[in-house]
C-alpha cells in the first residue's frame, strides 16, 4: 500500500508541500495516518490533535492548508470544530474523514463549511489524491457519499426552469464540474486560467442559488435545461 502512495507523489514532486492537520480522538488511527501523510513528496503532517478543543488550540498555529476532520469527537463534535475553524481561517480546506454516512452529519458537516466528506473505508491511495484535488480546488467524496448527495439533491431539485441563466463558458465549466473535473482540470480543457474557473463557479453559485460544488452538480444532473447549449445551426 506506501508503494502505491509513492506512486501517486512520483508526479507530485516538483509541486509546493501541502500543509496537512489531522483531527483524531483514537490515537493508533491518528498515528497511522500521520505516518501515511509523510510518506508523499508534497504532503507534510504538521499538526496531529486528539480533540477539537486541541485543534481549536493547535491548527490556527500552523495554519495548514487542509485538515482531516474526524466527527465524533469526545467533547465538541468535529462538525463544530469546523465551523469554528473555518471562521478563524478561511482558506483552510477541510475534509470531514469519518466512519458515518448519514444524511444529516453529510450536510450538517457541508453547511459548517467542509470541502468534502470522506469514508475512513477509503483506500491510502484515493486520501492522498483527495488531499491534492482539495487543494486544487475539488471538492472530494467518497463514491457513496457522492451517489446518496445527488439522489437527495436530485429529488430536491425543481423539474425544470424556465430558461438557462448561465452564459456557454459557465454552462460548459458546469457541465466539468458536474463529472467531476477539478478547477485545474477544467482550466486546462478550456485554456484559462484557474482563476478564471473560480470567478465563473462564483456565478455560477450565485445563479443557481447553491452553496457548493456538490449542489451545482445535482442542480446541473436535475436540469437538463442547464447543459451548454449547441453552436448556432448545428
């Protein structure tokens, strides 16, 4: 398995070092996994916390660029840890790694302001490249957690709207987005900059009246109004 983990930073090496917190209350899970995060060339373990009054403490010292949030916690839950968080530092990513699938923890942990939720069942491979897609501007989720998101969000959505309020270039980074794509990635498809991308999903957010990449995403596979339009006389 740390064969396969050096693998995935072979390609990483010549990237800037991704600061990384852990927030653990079992101490051999929190010791495994600050081992693992030490292993990638671009990853470094910076702070590893037992609580969410020790985060609370620790992690605006070191002021890393993401956080691994476990959620049951033994006094604050990790839900409240990132809320608080969030309001210290604001660019900091937060990924919720938890052993719980409920509904209610999943939007309860995405309205607090995490980036995304992920199964401790994953693999250290797939941690690692949700760690690099988080910083890269994903929004990570385990397979099941993704699927049950947009099933409920799918159900929420209104059948149709009148018409599309996005421009081609939004409707066309929606549509990125929707399968997946990080804000590098549909950078590179469309020959912008990463910048660029993350003004148009600002729109795009304010357009569709959705908080997340998740939600833009169900709203877009709810919608087929929303798919970019085809060019004139086509």
């Amino acid at each position: 398995m740390r064969a396969k983990v050096r693998s995935v930073a072979e390609s990483l090496k010549q990237e800037k070092v991704v600061k990384v917190a852990i927030v653990e209350d079992d101490a051999e899970t929190r010791e495994s996994c600050a081992k693992l995060l030490d292993i990638p060339a671009r990853i470094k373990c910076v702070a590893s916390c037992g609580s969410a009054e020790e985060a609370l403490r620790v992690i605006p010292l070191c002021q890393p660029q993401v956080v691994l949030m476990d959620i049951n916690l033994p006094k604050m839950s990790g839900i409240a840890c990132t809320a608080q968080l969030k309001q210290r530092l604001p660019r900091t990513q937060i990924l919720m790694l938890t052993a719980y699938s409920r509904n209610d923890y999943i939007f309860d942990a995405l309205r607090a302001g995490a980036s995304g939720y992920l199964l401790k069942s994953l693999s250290s491979q797939e941690l690692i490249r949700s760690i690099i897609e988080v910083v890269e501007g994903g929004a990570p989720m385990s397979g099941q957690i993704a699927r049950r998101m947009i099933e409920v969000f799918r159900q929420l959505a209104p059948k149709g709207v009148p018409d599309n309020p996005l421009t081609p270039r939004e409707a066309e980074i929606l549509q990125f987005l929707a399968q997946g794509y990080s804000n590098k990635e549909i950078s590179s498809e469309l020959d912008c900059s990463a910048g660029t991308v993350k003004v148009h999903l600002e729109h795009i957010y304010e357009k569709l009246h959705v908080r997340c990449r998740t939600e833009a995403a169900a709203k877009y596979l709810g919608n087929p109004i929303l798919a970019p339009r085809p060019p004139a006389g086509a």
